[in-house]
C-alpha cells in the first residue's frame, strides 16, 4: 500500500507474529522473551522502621523540655531514643533556653514560699507541666502551732527545692514537678546555734536518686569568721560535723565579717563578703575552704545588684551593677578565664545601660538582679519601690525578654527551674 510506505510501515508484515501478539493467551516464554521482573511485596513503614539517630533530630525541633517529655513518653520507641543518647540531651539543652515555670516569692509570714507560674498560651505542654505540679508544696509536713512558723527556703538545685523548718529545724528536699520528697534528720546541735544555717543538695552523677545535703553555719564576728559543715548522706543515712576552721582573714578594725547567702554551681558554694571585694568558696566534694577576689569597687554594694551564676557552657560568672555615675548607670557582666599562663582571672564581657531595662522618665526607677542561670540573668524593675515587672536578659544573644507585668510577684523572686526528668535518662546497657 502506497500510502503505508510513506509514513514508515513495512511493505510486508508478518501476519502470523501480529496474531500471536494480538491473542490474550499467549505467554512471553511462547515468544522468546523474558518472563517480566515481579516485584516483592512492599514492606509496611512502623515508628520502629525510623532510626534512634533521626527520632532525635527531629525532637531537636520540639519548643520546650516539656514537650519533649510529652513526646518521649509516646510510645517506648521514643523513650529509648531519648533515653540512650547523652549526646542528644547535650545538643537539646544547647538550643533550647532553661526550662523556666515560674518563680518562688518569700514573704516573711508564710507557712509555705508562694508560687507564681509562668503563663504561655503558646506552648500548651508548658502550661500542663505547670499544671500537673504541685507548686503549694502540700507534701510537706504541716505545723498543728504557729501558722507563720513554716518552711523557708534555702536553696534550688536539679528541681529540687530545699526548705527548713522553723521550729524544728528540719531539712526537706522537693521536686514539684516530680513530687519526689525527702525528708532529713534533725541537723547535729553543733551547727544549729543560730538562723544562719544554709542548706545545699548535691546530686550523685551516676544517680540523682543519691546524694548529700551540705549544711554550712557561718559564725560571724568582730575578728574571727569560722565555719562548720555538716554532711547529710543518703547512702549512710547518717550526718557526718566536719570541724570549725577560721575561712578569712582578720579584718580592719571595726569591721564585721558577714556574708550574703550562698550561691551552688558546679558543685562549689559562693558567698559574696558583704564589705570586702572577695568570695568565700566550698568546695563539696573535699569541705576544703578557699577565695577568690574581686574587683575593687565590688567591695561594698548590695546582694540586689550583684549575682554570682554561670554560662549556657557552665563558666563561672558574675554580674553587677554599677551606679557610680548616677545618670548612666551600667550593668556589667564578668567572666572567670583563664589568661596565656593559666592563671584564672575576672575578665570583663559586656556592658549594658541601665536604660536598657527601666524607663528613665518614672520616679526613683531601679534595678535588682535576681537570679544568673545558664546564661540568663532574671531582673526585677521597681518604680517607687513598687515592683513592675521581671525581666530575663540572655547573655549570648543580649535578648531581653518581659517574663511578667503589672506586679504579679513580689521580689525577691527565686526562679524555678525544671529539671532533667530522671524518667529520660539511662544508658543502653541498662536498657537491654
């Protein structure tokens, strides 16, 4: 057919192939040609199919610690991939900002310290972490006499609270969040002799389930400054008194040697002298005293504008306020590094207005530090001796954030913390 030729067709088909090809019962084998690859089954995609490496990538992505503990608690497949990874709780801590859920006031006539959440609308696994605790602290014993006689608080450290007793002296330790609670003996009677009494918990490595409760007892005086520290183990379930060793210096005359409340991190206590440019430290591990010197002009000013704390890396800090110059008053913060020789020193980081954090135009504005945790340092602003509102200042960024408005707390405020959760964290031998 003419017309076959021009658009490409052979002039001569074979009809016998086109038949074989047409019929719908003729195999490939028939035809010479190889039988068509089957393919296997598809294999069903599980939670488990996903690898423990991008579990944890993909919880980096989560906002908060709370929200990771609501994911982790998922199934048993998250938990594992949280649980087995010290690296991955490193890197989550590194980019998420510490857990704050609120802060402990400390009026002087209360049975228990009052709490006042941190609100967010924003993260709902923040509000029922809040929720779901108990900030009242009702697993405390109560007191049948003087209701104001109560609990004070002493210290915070790994989401415990740690309170005394007024009348009987008795130490606790208090998680909120995990309701945990521990309840100490009596104190021996050679540290109870005055209310100066301090309270630190440190926590084993290994397990946060052990650990010791250091109770330090300054005896301030005109020419002497000794101290005594006593060691609570719950290993031993037994209090061992260290004795009395002298931890300055005399002093000029006329002078007392006294000492703000202590500061715990990295397992040592600061405690800022009230006149003298130096800080009395303890190191828990050893009981062995030491000190560490000022600035000069740190010498005389007030606990409300100086705070010890450390870094998001852990770094010894200090932050002050300086208001020599009384119309540009400054907030400085300084870091302990070590120079060319190693030899530690106060090295000046960065400088900050205080017009960064009040407004200059109210009357008798002013500025206290609460608190330095893991690179955050927690303000209060007061105009009028009325609190205003509570700040936090991240010293890697400078970013300054409003925690709370409209005298919602009352100062001094001491910022809660949350904790690693013990429930997230093992290791894989334990786990098989």
């Amino acid at each position: 057919c003419r017309s076959e030729r021009q658009i490409g067709f052979s002039a001569r088909p074979c009809p016998a192939r086109a038949v074989r090809l047409s019929s719908p019962g003729v195999m490939a084998s028939e035809l010479g040609l190889p039988p068509p690859a089957t393919r296997p089954p598809a294999t069903p995609t599980t939670i488990a199919s996903i690898s423990d490496d991008l579990l944890c990538e993909i919880f980096l992505l989560l906002p908060s610690l709370p929200s990771l503990v609501r994911a982790a608690l998922a199934c048993r497949t998250f938990l594992n991939a949280v649980r087995s990874s010290p690296a991955f709780r490193r890197r989550f801590r590194a980019l998420h900002p510490p857990q704050l859920l609120g802060f402990f006031g400390e009026p002087r006539r209360a049975p228990v310290p009052p709490f006042v959440p941190l609100r967010s609308r924003s993260d709902p696994d923040l509000a029922a972490a809040v929720r779901g605790s108990d900030f009242f602290l009702t697993r405390l014993p109560e007191d049948s006499g003087d209701s104001t006689l109560g609990w004070k608080l002493q210290s915070f450290h790994g989401g415990y609270v740690v309170l005394v007793k007024d009348t009987t002296h008795q130490i606790a330790a208090y998680n909120p969040v995990t309701q945990a609670l521990h309840l100490l003996p009596r104190p021996p009677e050679e540290i109870l002799f005055s209310d100066s009494l301090e309270a630190h918990i440190v926590f084993s490595e290994e397990d946060q389930r052990v650990f010791r409760m250091v109770c330090v007892q300054h005896q301030s005086t005109r020419r002497r400054a000794p101290a005594c520290v006593a060691v609570f183990s719950t290993a031993t379930r037994e209090w061992q008194v260290f004795p009395w060793v002298e931890t300055s210096p005399p002093p000029p005359p006329h002078d007392f040697i006294k000492f703000y409340p202590g500061t715990q991190l990295n397992g040592f206590v600061y405690w800022k002298h009230t006149s003298r440019p130096y800080v009395l430290v303890l190191n828990t591990a050893t009981v062995q005293f030491s000190r560490v010197d000022l600035p000069p002009f740190l010498g005389q000013i007030s606990s409300t504008r100086f705070r010890l704390g450390q870094t998001k890396d852990g770094m010894l800090c200090m932050v002050a306020i300086d208001l020599s110059d009384a119309e540009r008053g400054t907030l400085h913060v300084w870091f302990r590094r070590a120079d060319d020789d190693g030899v530690e020193k106060w090295v000046l980081g960065d400088t900050f207005l205080l017009t960064t954090f009040i407004d200059a135009t109210k009357d008798d504005p002013t500025v206290h530090i609460e608190a330095v945790i893991d690179g955050f340092v927690y303000l209060s602003t007061k105009y009028d001796e009325h609190t205003e509102s509570l700040l936090s200042l991240c010293l890697e960024t400078a970013k300054l954030n409003k925690l709370f408005g409209d005298s919602t707390y009352v100062s001094p405020a001491h910022p809660y913390i949350m904790a690693w959760p013990p429930s997230l964290v093992c290791n894989k031998v334990s786990l098989s």
